[in-house]
C-alpha cells in the first residue's frame, strides 16, 4: 500500500510546479485546522503555556498561523522529492557558508546546530549543494521502513548521508583525520529526563538533548548555530553562526544554554515557524534537579576535563 500511495501518487505530485501545488494550500489548511484538526490540543496547549501573557485572541492567531505554515511545509515537503539541485539553489539561498568552509579548510569538525524551524526539509536536501564531502545528518528512523528508505534516499541525492543517532561512531568516527560536517536538530524531546539538560525554554522548564555538547567535546568540533528563516513565500535564507571554535574552553552547560537561546529568538521572532505539533514538554520535571546538575556537571568535568 505504502508502494502504490508513493508511486502512484505522492512523487508523481512531487512534480507539479510550486506554484500548481500551492493552490492546494488554502484547502490543506481547512482540513488541518477545521477538518481533522490536526493535533489541535498538542499545539493549542504548547503555544498557550509559551506565551502566557497573549490575549485568547493573538494565541489563536498564533495558532492558526502555525496551521498555515504547517499547509505550505507540507506541500514543500512533497515537491522536495523531485527537486533540481537547479530549483532547490533558487528556493534555499546560503547566506555565508564560507563560515563553514573556512573551518572546514582549518581541518576542523563542524556540528551545526538548529531545530524543526522554517523548512529543515530543504535545508538538509540542499546541504549537500554547498558541502558535499564527509557531511552528515543525524536523525531517527521512521516507523515504517519503506517511508523511512525513500525520504533518507531523496535526503542524500546532493551528498548529505544519514545517519542514526545510536550508531553515528560506526560511521564518521572511524577515520579521525578527516574533518566532518554534521548537522544535529536538537529541539526535540530528549528520551529520558534524567539525561537531559533541563532549562527554561519558552517560559517553561524543558528537557534538552545534551548530545551537542558532548559530541562536541568528544570529538573537539566547532559548532555553529543554523537558522532558516523565511525570506518570501516558498524561499527560505540558511543563516550560520559561529557558537564556537573550542568547546573544551567552555563551562559544563555553556554550549547548550547558548544554541537554545538562540533557537527561542527566532521562534520569538517569528512562531509559526516552528514545529508545535511535536509533544515538546512531555517530561516530568525530576525532583531533584539541582542534584542531578550537580551529578551531570561531575561527570562531564571527569571525561571532557
């Protein structure tokens, strides 16, 4: 069934103009939002808490511009599928990569850091335009196996290489003389709360995944912060920021706090953009947090220290 919903009618979709396939858009949006109202209590109840001082009325405009969003990314994400690497370089513009290449040239690993913000579809696809040597995504597999093939397959068609958190040694760490690039979206709910770094994000304690940091650390990369913001409908601008050359210079936590700070701004700036349908806050603040800190902080200090 899978087969016959991708071949019959998702990738023949896929090449459709943009401009044919957001006429479907406005109906998209209906359907979501009034219709199957798409994870409504999910998103109503995370924008709610995150911005407890809006009126009824601006957390409901807020809403109903994530659904917006929510439409347009969809129809992104299928024409993502057949994108030229041509189309894909006029959609996504890089607006300072050489930040990346010169660390790249320095011989120096790169994470780059960001969130489900914008359209990270077309940022991970078009990565691979820009840096196409030694460059990696990590990410989770989907639940259905021929759904996960086919998006990892169109992903990698520029050169980016997926990879699974729980095996990322296996594969880039093997050769240590050669510098690599990976890109890491670290804004989603961490598996457990007692391996996480917890922070106020969005007015609200939230379990952070502390992979960055460590990887960091562990392999002495520079990381930088990706935003991809909105530049007009169906373009989006790839921005980086250099967060820092030498992790092992930084105080347990100082990594972390900064890559979040930065993400909360631009959602701040600009809501809609991000992934609100995600259950981000599902776990339970642990009782004793300042313990937990003091134990986490003791740990990173014996192996990174």
């Amino acid at each position: 069934m899978h087969k016959i919903l991708y071949y019959a009618l998702v990738y023949p979709f896929s090449h459709l103009p943009l401009k044919v396939l957001y006429a479907f858009r406005p109906m998209l949006f209906l359907l979501l939002f009034y219709g199957i109202r798409y994870r409504k209590k999910v998103i109503t109840e995370n924008i709610s808490k995150s911005f407890p001082k809006d009126t009824p009325l601006e957390l409901n405009r807020k809403v109903k511009g994530f659904y917006h969003h929510l439409s347009r990314l969809f129809l992104e994400s299928v024409k993502n599928l057949s994108f030229s690497d041509k189309e894909l370089r006029q959609r996504v513009k890089f607006t300072n990569p050489s930040i990346v290449t010169a660390l790249r040239e320095q011989g120096k690993n790169v994470l780059l850091v960001g969130g489900h913000y914008g359209n990270w579809e077309w940022l991970i696809t078009s990565l691979g335009l820009h840096f196409p040597e030694r460059l990696f995504g990590l990410g989770m597999p989907l639940s259905s196996s021929f759904w996960d093939h086919k998006l990892t397959e169109r992903r990698e068609r520029f050169g980016l290489k997926v990879i699974h958190s729980k095996n990322y040694r296996e594969t880039f760490m093997n050769e240590q003389n050669k510098p690599f690039i990976l890109l890491m979206l670290a804004d989603q709910s961490p598996g457990d709360s007692h391996k996480s770094y917890w922070l106020n994000f969005l007015n609200q304690p939230t379990a952070v995944p502390f992979g960055t940091e460590a990887l960091a650390n562990e392999t002495d990369a520079a990381v930088v912060y990706v935003a991809g913001k909105q530049s007009q409908k169906g373009c989006y601008e790839i921005t980086f920021e250099t967060i820092t050359t030498a992790p092992k210079s930084l105080t347990f936590g100082m990594l972390t706090e900064s890559h979040v700070q930065k993400l909360e701004t631009d959602i701040l700036a600009e809501p809609s953009l991000w992934l609100w349908s995600h259950k981000r806050w599902k776990r339970e603040v642990p009782e004793d947090l300042m313990q937990l800190r003091s134990e986490q902080e003791q740990r990173f200090n014996q192996r990174y220290r």
